[in-house]
C-alpha cells in the first residue's frame, strides 16, 4: 500500500510540475515576448521628403537631406550639395532593417550607459512632405563579442555585433545586430559626391596637359600607337595611367574656393563616343596644396597634396617615355 500510495504521490507532484511549466509557458513567456516589437520602425519610404540626422562625430551638428522632384541633396549650414550615389537609400535600408533581438532595459535610468541619451547619441528623424515626424530614432553604442561558428572565422570562432538603439520618444532600449553607429553616424563630407572622374577609358584617344612655362604636351593615339608630344610613348605605362581615369573619386573637399585667375594647370580629355572632359588645377594657399575641379563635377573642389589626386592625373611627359629612353 505504502508503495503505491508513494507512486501517487509522485504522479500528483509531477502533474503540478506540469501545471506550472503551462502556467508558464501559455501566461509568462508571451507577456515577455509582447514588450519586444518584431519591427522597430516600419514606415512607406516615398513619404519621406526630408531627412535630419544629428551625427556624434560632427557633436550633433545637423545634417539635412532633402528630396526635390526625386532627387536628394544634402546640406550643412549654408553648403549643399548633391547625395553619393545610394546614400539615401542606404540609410532606409539600415534603419528599416532594425529588427529587435532583445529589450537591454526599459528603465531611464540605464540611457547613459547605452549612450542613448541626447548628448551621446546619433539621432534621426525622417519627415513628410508636410513635415510630419515619421521616425525618430537615437543610435547609441555598439559591443561585440567571440563566438563559436564552425563555418567562420580563423579557428572556427566568428565576431557578433550588437547596437543599442531606442525611439526618441520612448524608455525602451532595445538590442539590434549589426553595426548601425558606423553606417549612420558619418560626418556630413561622408554623404557628399566626391565623383571627380568616370569615364570609358578605352575610348580616350587625346589628352592635352597645359603645364607652367614650356612644358605642355599631348598624348595621343595615332592608329593604336600613343605618343607623348613628338616620342613614342611606352604602351604599358600609358595604360597603366588611362586605367586611372576610369574612376577617381576626390578626397577633401575645398568648399568656398573660387578661382580668380587662370587655372595653373590644365588637362582635356577626348576620346570617340566619349563625352570630353577637363579638369583644371590651381595652386593652393598652402605650400604643396593643389586645388581641382573637374568638369564632370563642375561644383565641386578638392584640395590635394602632390602625391594625391594631383600626382596622379598631371604627369610630365618623360614619364610616358621614360621607358623607351632607357633602352
């Protein structure tokens, strides 16, 4: 009897064990899930017609994008300017991305230390047309940590990102993957189109260079032959420089600059179904600075040193024939 009644015993304690896993799984766990939103933000993206971001780089110095008739632009102060290629649409699919994996804190208290406050953050507010706040979000930090994954990393360990972010308006703090600060938190040049130069550089059939003194010269093909002035050129090395002008994106912009005089050194591009260019380039105010604009970006100036862009593009004709005279 004694043994049965044991069994009993251990039937009733289990089915409340049973009872209490229920309990907890039908009542507690679905509350917990409920504070954790699925998406954070989820908003029509052709609503947006302005975008304002209060970068931690630039100490909350805004930077302001607008749309007009489909284009954006992006302004700091009394410098606007046209958007990189992708920049907006970059920014819509890292903060629309958000996806919550965890609630870090839902207290005030704990904004300081996840750096969410005003003063630490990265904020970012997208506006409608009529200027109706859509989205207000603050970025704050980030952390990463080793993890265990036999298909990445040396060693069979990888590196897991987590950025903290919550609505401007709310106390919720939430845990998102990835590296949201790096891909929002850019200064105002960041956003900016630095293009200096695209083009089909197979189609290049002259190039004038315009230097100080005597010493400009052409280079040019003369039936798949280059030369630069009246020599032969050596055929790898102008190639090695057209590949050059395929794509070349300036570095540090020289807003305000407005040329007075003549540029010092000049040099047009021109080439079959090609569309011409030049670039012009004026001593800086600075020793060894150059200033340069293209006239395939017309607005925009770049200051460069003598091995950047400048070292780059304006070379002296021995270097073309350099080669050939060493034979």
């Amino acid at each position: 009897m004694s043994k049965r009644f044991n069994n009993k015993r251990l039937l009733y304690l289990l089915g409340g064990l049973l009872l209490i896993l229920f309990l907890t799984v039908i009542i507690k766990i679905p509350k917990e899930k409920a504070t954790l939103k699925s998406k954070l933000i989820d908003i029509d993206t052709s609503e947006v017609s302005q975008i304002i971001l209060y970068p931690k780089v630039s100490n909350g110095n805004a930077v302001e994008f607008r749309k007009n008739n489909g284009k954006w632009t992006v302004q700091q102060g009394t410098i606007s300017d046209v958007t990189h290629k992708g920049a907006v649409q970059n920014i819509f699919n890292e903060v629309l991305g958000i996806k919550p994996q965890s609630l870090a804190a839902n207290d005030r208290s704990k904004w300081e230390e996840y750096e969410l406050t005003d003063s630490l953050s990265t904020r970012i507010k997208f506006l409608s047309g009529k200027g109706k706040v859509l989205v207000d979000l603050l970025i704050g930090k980030f952390n990463y940590k080793q993890v265990n994954n036999p298909y990445g990393g040396y060693g069979g360990s990888n590196v897991q990102i987590t950025s903290f972010v919550r609505l401007y308006d709310e106390k919720e703090i939430y845990a998102v993957d990835g590296m949201l600060p790096f891909a929002i938190n850019r200064s105002f040049d960041e956003w900016r189109d630095k293009t200096f130069i695209v083009s089909n550089h197979d189609n290049i059939t002259k190039i004038s260079f315009n230097f100080p003194a005597d010493s400009s010269y052409n280079l040019i093909r003369k039936d798949s032959v280059w030369y630069a002035g009246n020599q032969k050129a050596d055929s790898s090395t102008v190639a090695d420089y057209l590949n050059t002008l395929g794509f070349m994106e300036g570095q540090t912009f020289k807003d305000n600059f407005k040329p007075v005089l003549n540029p010092d050194y000049r040099m047009i591009v021109e080439g079959n179904n090609l569309l011409n260019f030049s670039v012009n380039c004026y001593y800086g105010d600075n020793s060894g600075e150059y200033i340069l604009n293209s006239s395939l970006n017309p607005d925009g100036y770049f200051a460069s040193k003598e091995n950047e862009i400048f070292g780059k593009l304006f070379k002296p004709k021995n270097y073309f024939v350099k080669k050939q005279t060493t034979q």
